[in-house]
C-alpha cells in the first residue's frame, strides 16, 4: 500500500523568506537575544536580517553563530552594523 503522507520534496518547499530585525538603539545582550528569539521563530532557510548600532554585536553575533550552523555576513554602513543569518 503506498504511502499517502505530504513528503516534502523540492518542488513543495515553500520558498525562503527574509525577515529584518531592527535592533538599532538596543544595548548588549538586547540584540543578541532579540536575534535569537526571531530565529526560533523563523524556518530553515530563511534570511533574517538584523541592523544595530551596538558595536559589542559583532562579538557577539559571531560567538553565537560559532555555536550553530547558521550561516552570516555582516557589513556595517554610518555605524550601523547590518548582519544577514540563514538559519540551518
């Protein structure tokens, strides 16, 4: 008897989305945990894109994502610091 079960395959993913995470004007470890609670939020795949102006952040940010297998980058425009992590 097949099996009648939704299997997700390729063609079925629903596509990423892009989230964005403004955490401008946040002191450390505000930023931080609000990137944290929007990725238990978002699905794999997914892009969030988070923007602050707390320079601690890129210290922290790469010491969580060292901890994960999320992938980041980061660029920073007029002291704005401006990561972009898909979650995995």
């Amino acid at each position: 008897m097949p099996n009648t079960e939704n299997r997700l395959t390729q063609e079925n993913l629903p596509e990423p989305q892009t989230w964005l995470l403004d955490a401008c004007g946040l002191c450390c470890p505000l930023p931080l945990l609000k990137m944290k609670q929007k990725l238990n939020q978002i699905a794999v795949g997914d892009k969030l894109v988070v923007k602050t102006t707390d320079p601690g952040s890129q210290r922290d940010f790469q010491s969580y994502i060292d901890l994960t297998n999320h992938q980041l980058t980061f660029c920073e425009e007029q002291g704005i610091f401006i990561y972009t992590i898909i979650k995995n």
